[in-house]
C-alpha cells in the first residue's frame, strides 16, 4: 500500500467523519472487520475517541467500512458495472453518479450511496437477481460496504467470483467524482431499475418487491 494510497484512504473517511456519518476499520487489504459489535454503527454514533482511534487506525493501513441505516443511508451494491451500463445505459449511470457518491469496486462493480426518508429496516440481499442469481444487494441497517480509498488485495480472496483469486494483487475502491450524499426517492429509483431490466431479464427479489410495493 503505497502513502498516496492511505492519503486518500485517510482523505475519504475524514469526510464521512466530518459529515457526521460512522465508520469502523477493517483489517488491512481485506473486508473483513477488526470491530467485534460493528452493527451498533448503524444507529449509534461514534464517540471523540473511537474518531480518533479509527482514523489513526486508517492512517496506519487498515481499510474502513460505513454502515448502511445511519442518517437514512442506503447502499447499492452492484455488482457488474458494466452490466449495469447496459442495464440502465451509461448516460443514466453517469446522470446518477453526478448527482450522489458512486464507487467503483475491486472486482469491477459499483456503490451507489443515497438517503430517502423510509429506508428498509434490514438489507435486501440481493435486491436485483438474474437468471436466478443476485446481481445486487441493497445494504441498510446491520450491514456496511468498504469505505472508499480502501483497497483489497486479491490473495485474501475467497469466492470464485474474483478473478484474480489467490493472487497478489491490490486494487481500490475508487469514487467516481467528490460528489456528497444525495436524498433520492429509493423506491422510484428500484421501480425505473426493475422496469429498464426486464429486458435483460433483470427482477427485484420478491423480498425487495414487497417493500418496494408497500405490502
């Protein structure tokens, strides 16, 4: 991990700090959490101490995450940046991301954070599914997504999904622009999802949909 790395580790999760919002480490170069009762973060803020000890946690090399629930804050996960380009099309994609934070992912995917007033009360994992298999999840209250500027390295990794499994090879999670957190209207945004998707045979999870639909 060079120094400009852990900059701009170090950079991103300050500005969540300063925006009032709670992150916890994460060992370094991989997902996995160093904090034993993380979920509590999802509703409680932190403390002047452990802002200081998680970002110095950060500065020395470890990786952070941010959980979802915190000040209505959702995440969504997906998992194939290009699939979702075609999904949606690149145009919206990039409509999307100029209004709210977007990052790209190590593996090739995309984090989309908003808030909305009514968030779920658990994630919806996955909330997207194709040809029976989740193609993205939703993170919400008890779940979280490895903070921006943090970085995995593919030797740790063990699910097939990863290319570069057992190989010693770092990259990033890299945000597309300095862009805040944006309030969006979450279930309009799954409904303009599910419907660009039925062509690709894109459905939300049953349990999505009947939130989605207020049942």
């Amino acid at each position: 991990m060079s120094n400009s790395d852990n900059q701009a580790k170090k950079h991103f999760a300050s500005w969540f700090i300063e925006h009032g919002f709670a992150i916890f480490p994460i060992d370094p170069e991989t997902k996995k959490p160093v904090v034993k009762e993380w979920q509590k973060y999802s509703t409680t803020p932190l403390s002047d101490e452990e802002k200081k000890q998680f970002l110095k946690m950060v500065e020395e090399g470890y990786n952070y995450a941010i959980p979802g629930g915190q000040h209505n804050l959702v995440i969504l996960d997906f998992e194939d940046k290009e699939l979702l380009k075609t999904w949606i099309s690149e145009n919206a994609l990039n409509e999307l991301c100029n209004k709210t934070l977007c990052v790209t992912t190590p593996h090739g995917g995309v984090h989309v954070y908003v808030t909305y007033d009514d968030i779920p009360p658990h994630k919806f994992n996955p909330v997207f599914t194709r040809e029976g298999k989740g193609i993205a999840d939703l993170q919400s209250y008890n779940s979280y997504v490895v903070g921006p500027g943090s970085c995995i390295n593919h030797k740790h990794c063990e699910t097939d999904k990863c290319p570069w499994k057992g190989q010693d090879y770092t990259t990033c999670y890299t945000p597309y622009n300095n862009n805040g957190i944006t309030k969006v209207d979450l279930k309009a945004l799954l409904k303009f999802l599910a419907e660009k998707g039925k062509k690709l045979g894109i459905t939300l999870s049953p349990s999505a949909k009947s939130w989605v639909e207020g049942e």
